[in-house]
C-alpha cells in the first residue's frame, strides 16, 4: 500500500502499542504522548463486567495479615495506548483495559484496594524489587529469564507476532531466517528484541545478509518507521497487532511466532501470590474471567487455571 494512505490511518495504527506487550525481556514500551490521541481514535469497549464482583473469603484470607488490615496494595501500571491491553479513554486520564479489568477484579475477589500508578514499562520490574510498588501489570510476558528475579501469577495466553504493510512478500514467519536482510521494528527492552538480537547469527550461518533490528521506546515511532518504509516489519504482541490490524486498512497481521504466559508481576519470593492465583481462578470458575476476555476480544488467549511462575513456553 502506499505511504500516503498509511498515513491517513497512522492515528489507528498507533493503538497497536508494543509495550505492553507480553512480551518485554525487561522492558517494553511505555506510556508515549500520542497514546491519549489514538486512543480517541480506537474503538475502546466501555461495558461494565466488574462492579459486580464480590469477595471470596476463602481467597482472601490467603493474603498476608498485614496486607488484610491496611486493606490495600500498590500496583503499577504500564500504560501503552493500545486496547486491548492498557489505554486512555478520551478523557487523557482514565486507564482502561483488559490489565486493567483483570487487576480491578482480583482486588474485589481478595477485597482490597489496588492503588494504581502509571509507570514506564521498562521501570516496573526493577521497582518490583526495591518495593516501590507491590506489583505491576503491563502483559508481562513469563520468561526463564525474568523469573530468576520475578514471580507471575498467570491470567491470559499472548505471544509474539508479525505485522507487515499491504504489499510486503512476507506471508508467514517461521523461521527468523525469513527476515534475513530486512528491518525488522519492535519496542525497546521487549523479547521481541531479545529474541531478534539472540538469533542475528542465523543469517550468517546461512549465508545470508543479517537483518537489522530497529528498537524503538514509543509505539508511535514503531509504527511511522513502517509506514514510511523504514521498517518492513513489526515484531510485536499476538494481541496487539491482531487489534491494530482489525482497526484501519494497510497492513497484514502475519501470523503468531511464539506463545508466552502472561502475568501480575511480584518481587521474587513475594507472599502474596498464592491470594493472587486463588483470586484469577474464582474470576475463572465464576464466570468473570470470560465475561473480561469477551470484552476485550481475547477469548483464544484465555488459560484455563492461574498458575504461580510457570516454566517459560518453548514450543
């Protein structure tokens, strides 16, 4: 497609945020100035499936007695502009999304309050550790890696993925090896970008030009660089680019690459994620937990039990 019509949609393209994005390694992209205006662009789902959620007992009575009196926890959230993981509402202040919805629940199951605080992707792990926040939410993605130093309590399924203009000769991505010789664009510190740099040499033992990483802090940047032809690939999340792809005409969702497990994010040994699991399986069993994935159109993503820092996805 040419440029000039991606760029008459570029303000829809935009809500295909990276960083949210299951998927960083230690990072991802964060929060940018233009996620308000696409966000008034993107048709944002609005119904109410929380309100009505009520406390388990049971569940709450697994959270530490400390955390049962003070009757609330710090969560820090990444906000990337892009349903259906974290976004504006028109408004530039309100954060609404699947995240969200998923964190707005499981406090009403264990009856505390979460007070949320928008954060930088890249900065809410590392403040996991220093105690900054109690935990974090931004579709962390669970990798080995990450959990030397990080505990998850699982809620959804996403990956990693391909996106690509209208006319690009890329039809499916199976092999790395496929990109050899292109410019690939992903948010800075993802595992999109780990997982590109970690696997450059394949091109060369194939006797082949490498392919250039492009890494990018905010998703806007992300997206310009392939309407504009500096780019001729988006690595990202399964989610995200099935949305961005749904929204405006000029590109083509590939394919997925890699599934990974997504979760709320805890500082290593945290006793808090037993609540927290018992928490994402009473939204399961009750019904709350597809009512969130219907809204938010991420049905194929859901698991069918929460679990507490699973080994990381390999296949």
């Amino acid at each position: 497609m040419r440029t000039t019509s991606l760029t008459s949609t570029f303000a829809l393209i935009t809500v295909a945020a990276l960083g949210l994005t299951a998927c960083g390694s230690g990072g991802g992209s964060d929060a940018d100035d233009a996620a308000p205006a696409a966000a008034k662009n993107a048709t944002i789902p609005t119904k109410d499936v929380v309100s009505a959620v009520t406390k388990d007992p049971a569940a709450a009575k697994l959270l530490p007695a400390e955390v049962r009196k003070n009757g609330s926890l710090k969560i820090a959230v990444s906000v990337g502009g892009s349903p259906p993981n974290s976004t504006y509402l028109p408004d530039g202040k309100t954060v609404v999304g699947q995240d969200i919805d998923f964190a707005n629940a499981v406090g009403k199951v264990l009856g505390i309050k979460l007070n949320q605080e928008v954060a930088g992707f890249e900065a809410i792990l590392p403040a996991l550790d220093s105690g900054k926040y109690d935990l974090g939410t931004g579709n962390f993605g669970v990798t080995d890696e990450r959990r030397k130093t990080i505990d998850f309590v699982t809620y959804i399924n996403d990956g990693q993925g391909f996106a690509v203009r209208g006319d690009s000769d890329l039809k499916k991505v199976t092999d790395l090896k496929q990109l050899c010789g292109l410019n690939v664009a992903t948010g800075a510190g993802t595992t999109f970008e780990a997982t590109l740099e970690e696997n450059k040499g394949i091109c060369k033992e194939a006797g082949k030009k490498a392919y250039d990483v492009k890494t990018y802090s905010e998703s806007s940047a992300v997206w310009s660089s392939l309407q504009q032809g500096r780019s001729d690939v988006v690595m990202s999340t399964i989610n995200g680019l099935r949305y961005a792809v749904s929204q405006q005409e000029g590109l083509r969702f590939l394919n997925e690459f890699h599934r990974l497990d997504v979760g709320f994010a805890f500082k290593k040994g945290t006793p808090l994620a037993p609540a927290f699991q018992a928490a994402v399986n009473k939204l399961i069993a009750n019904g709350t937990y597809a009512k969130i994935l219907k809204k938010w159109g991420t049905t194929p993503s859901a698991v069918d039990t929460s679990r507490i820092s699973p080994p990381e996805i390999k296949d």
